[in-house]
C-alpha cells in the first residue's frame, strides 16, 4: 500500500534468512531453545522495519548506495554458494551435519559421515536438481515459456511426494517433511522480546539484515521499473518495506523483502499493480488452511534440490568476469565479499567488502588525480596531455588542472604534488635549453567545493611560486570556489586580473604579458603589436 513500485512482489529471501539464522544461532541454539529463537527472530524483524522505515521518513536512503553493485555480486554470490553448502545435509540424507556456515566446517562435517551417506537420497536429488535447471535453461532461451521454469519447483514437489508416498520411501531412508500444522499463525506481539539478556543480538542481526533486504528490494523494484518507464520513490519503498516488516513481526512473520525470482514470475504473469501481492497472499493463506496435509511426502532432499536451483542463478560469475574486464579494484571488492562469506561469515564477507569500498572511496578523495594540459593543435581547447598526445606545451606556461573537490584530506597531497609539477617542468626546461617558466595556470573547472585547509594550500602554493618568480593564475573557478576565495581575502592576494573564464583566455593573457616584456627591448618593438592581435 505505501511502495511506489507496480511489479515488485514481497516475501522472504535466501540471503535475509542464512543472515538471520547465522547471527542468531550463534547467541541461541534453535534445537535446545525453540522458543527463544523465534522470538527473537521476530524482534529482529521488528528492529529491521524499524531501521528501514526511519530511513525512508529521514531521507537517508543514500546510506544503501554504500553497498556497491560488487559488494553486491559478491556477497549474493558468496551467500548462495553457502546455502548451496548447507543443502549437502539433505541431498546425502544426512541427520546431523554442522552449524557453522563457513567452507571449512562443512567439508568437515560431509567428509567425516561418509558411512551414512544415502545413494538413495543422492541420486534423487541430483535428478530433480537436473530438471530444475534443465527447465531454467529452456525458459532463458525461450523467454515465451517462461511459465516451464515458474512451475518446476511445485512439479517436482508434486512428483516426488506421489513417488515417495507410492514406493513408501521414507522406509529406504528418504527423509520427508511429515505432519504440518493447518492454519494461520497467531499474533506475535507478545512474543517480541525487548527485554531479553539478548536483545543487542537481536538489534545488530535487524540493522545488518534490514540493510540487505532493503538494498535487494529497492534494487529489485528499480530494475523492474525500467521495463515499464516509470519512476520509483526508494525512501517511500523504505517506509513500504519498514511498516510491512514491523507488522509482520507482530503476526509471526520473520524478514520480507522484495526477491528477484518472485518478482520476475510476477512481471512475467502480466501484474499491473501491487494487487498482485493481495492474490499471492490469498494463495499462500489458501494453502496453509486447507493444503497442509498434501505435502507429509514431500522428501526434503527435493526441498534441497530447489534451494540449490535457486541460488544457483545467483551466483553471477558473468558478472564477476566483467568487473574484472572493466575495473580490477571493483573485481577485488566483489572476490572479497565471496571469499568472506565463503570461508568466514556472512557478517565478515559484508564487512570486508564494505570496507574496501569505502577505502577505495577514500583514496579517490585522499589522492586525487592532476593533470598536465596542453593545447590540441589548431584550436583554443587545452586537453589532458596523457589522454591527447598530440596537445602541445605552451612555452613558459605551466598548466594543470585539479580533477576533484580540494579539502584538508587531500590539501597536503595537491601542495607536494603542484611542487613536484612544477620543480620537474622547470628541470625539463633547463635540459632542453627552453625557455624558462614564467607562468602557471591552474585550471578549477573541477573543483566542486574547498574548504578552509584548500584555501590555505592555494596560499602557499602562492608563496611557493612568488618565491620562484612565477605567476600563479586561475581559470574557471565554480561558484562556490569563488566565494570562499572572495570572503578568505585570497581574491586580494592572487589579484582579479589573474582570474579567467577559461584555460584558453588565461593562456592568452600570459602570452601577451610575455610578449609585452619582451617588447621592452628595442628589437622586438613590433611583438607588441602581434600579440595584441592575437590577445
């Protein structure tokens, strides 16, 4: 009711429940102590919608952009290969198996009961695990039968239940789901519980989850919206998904977020609006009243074959392969994530890459890059030299242009590296035999803002250059720039006259002040003349 999104479909997601079950099932055991740990997965619910809703009414929605595109596709990545992992319990029919979710601990856990390993389990798990993504392939290649794909999960639950019930196959060792309780589950409030000995627990596994869920339904609803050109509101999907999540933990539901497979099968089936949710919803309550009793059969081992199926899709190696064709540094931060959560946790993997992106981030601001201008032969346009080899130097002119906003993280670096510019261009000037460097323009086109450190960086690299008998000259400074120049009395200092639309106008100007010093000697009278012309 409060989403903005037409397609997007609600319910529970793979990665939302490895998170839920990792954190939370290192504070309480769900074997010893049930009761506890439903309660506090749905105070972990409460806390989630919480946190996403207040991000929606806040406006703080930019806090999800953290999480980049290869954050992303390495920890969903890394997430499914973990819940892949898990799924190894029920197609080897085996009763005990591990808690912890890490590689290691796995393999140990398999390899060490390989005496109750059931062939009878394992080859039926591999079939149905083979249809399912048999009829994947088909529906990617023949988008028209995209219904073949949508319908595999429930037709193998179906097939295997009537195969299990007609051999009595639950008497080999194939383990089945048995009895399941009729009806709706019962308001929750009660149950939420804030006065816990483990609420903190409960709180950073809502925080942490809430974040991930909201970045997958807000991405999802996002990408969907494309399809049909119209526009998403993601602070009002945050306060849609906050209050869905607040009343879902007040009647016994646990996280819910917009997943991508639910949503596709809801685009596909031709939905114009979120009454689509209204029907599942009536199908789901559907079945709980009245279809229990037809899935006692149902194996467990094809409940994994579908999980395995499913994250299968979304281990987006293609992905990977073209983070590391386009940028190494984002193919670092997405094979960090994997291996995180791979051979550590799921809150490890997030952690790591989120801190890799932040460091790459504050790199870019800490070290940003300068470059030499030159200009492109016949023409006014002043390039980067690197990028057009064919810009050439302007005689006595040194051009540079700062390509990021200047504060007092990168106001030391700028200063050393405007030197070294300068001290490399006058020692190339000397072994060349050229002539010698009279001015240097630096070119603010790019410089968004500065702050008070910037200001005092441009002063001594005024200093630094009057001391070498230089000029120092600005060109196109943004609005911004200008006014804390203006008010930090810098204008007075550097003088207005030095202060140019373009690097082309500033080039000019010092070209015809280098021309009317030269025409101080008697022999180059005329040159005065020319560079007015020129000017």
């Amino acid at each position: 009711m409060l989403g903005s999104s037409k397609d997007l479909a609600v319910g529970t997601v793979a990665v939302a429940s490895l998170l839920i079950a990792s954190m939370l099932g290192k504070e309480v055991n769900p074997n010893e102590n049930p009761k506890l740990y439903l309660q506090l997965a749905l105070t972990a619910t409460f806390f989630a919608g919480v946190f996403q809703a207040a991000l929606g009414f806040l406006r703080l929605g930019f806090i999800v952009d953290f999480l980049s595109h290869a954050t992303i596709v390495g920890f969903m990545g890394g997430a499914a290969t973990v819940v892949c992992l898990q799924q190894l319990k029920g197609i080897l029919g085996l009763v005990r198996f591990t808690h912890e979710t890490d590689l290691v601990s796995v393999m140990r856990s398999v390899f060490s009961q390989t005496h109750q390993w059931r062939w009878e389990s394992g080859v039926l798990g591999c079939c149905f695990l083979f249809f399912l993504i048999l009829t994947r392939y088909v529906s990617k290649r023949k988008p028209g039968f995209f219904w073949i794909s949508a319908m595999a999960p429930l037709t193998s639950v179906v097939v295997a239940s009537v195969l299990v019930y007609l051999t009595r196959a639950e008497q080999d060792g194939i383990q089945i789901i048995g009895q399941l309780k009729k009806g709706l589950n019962p308001p929750s409030v009660s149950e939420l519980a804030f006065g816990s000995p483990h609420l903190m627990a409960a709180v950073k596994t809502g925080i942490i989850t809430g974040v991930i869920a909201l970045a997958e339904g807000v991405a999802v609803g996002r990408s969907f919206s494309m399809f049909k050109n119209y526009h998403i509101d993601g602070n009002k999907e945050m306060i849609a998904f906050g209050m869905m999540n607040i009343a879902g933990s007040c009647t016994s539901c646990y996280l819910t977020t917009g997943p991508f497979s639910r949503t596709a099968v809801n685009f596909n089936a031709g939905c114009k609006t979120a009454v689509s949710n209204i029907v599942m919803a009536t199908a789901v309550m559907t079945t709980l009243l009245f279809l229990t009793p037809l899935f006692h059969y149902t194996p467990l081992v094809v409940l994994s074959s579908i999980i395995i199926a499913a994250m299968l899709g979304l281990i987006d190696y293609e992905a990977a392969i073209g983070l590391w064709k386009v940028d190494k540094c984002d193919f670092i931060v997405c094979i960090s994530a994997y291996i995180g959560v791979v051979f550590g946790s799921v809150e490890i993997g997030l952690v790591i890459a989120v801190a890799i992106s932040l460091l790459r981030m504050l790199m870019s601001v800490a070290r940003p890059r300068t470059f030499l201008l030159g200009n492109i032969p016949n023409s006014m346009i002043y390039r980067s030299i690197d990028q057009y080899p064919i810009a050439d130097n302007v005689p006595g002119v040194l051009i540079l242009q700062i390509d990021a906003p200047v504060y007092f993280a990168n106001a030391n670096y700028l200063r050393e590296r405007i030197s070294r510019w300068i001290y490399e261009e006058e020692e190339k000037l000397k072994s060349t035999g050229g002539s010698s460097l009279q001015y240097m323009i630096l070119d603010l086109s790019a410089v968004g803002s500065i702050d008070t450190s910037g200001i005092s960086m441009l002063e001594e690299v005024k200093k630094n250059i009057d001391r070498r008998d230089l000029r120092l000259v600005l060109a196109n400074p943004r609005s911004e720039v200008i006014k804390k120049l203006e008010k930090s009395k810098f204008m007075e200092s550097i003088g207005r006259e030095w202060i140019y639309l373009t690097v082309g106008e500033a080039v000019a100007a010092c070209n015809f002040m280098l021309h009317t010093s030269k025409s101080n000697n008697p022999v180059t009278d005329t040159v005065e003349l020319d560079a007015q012309d020129n000017v």
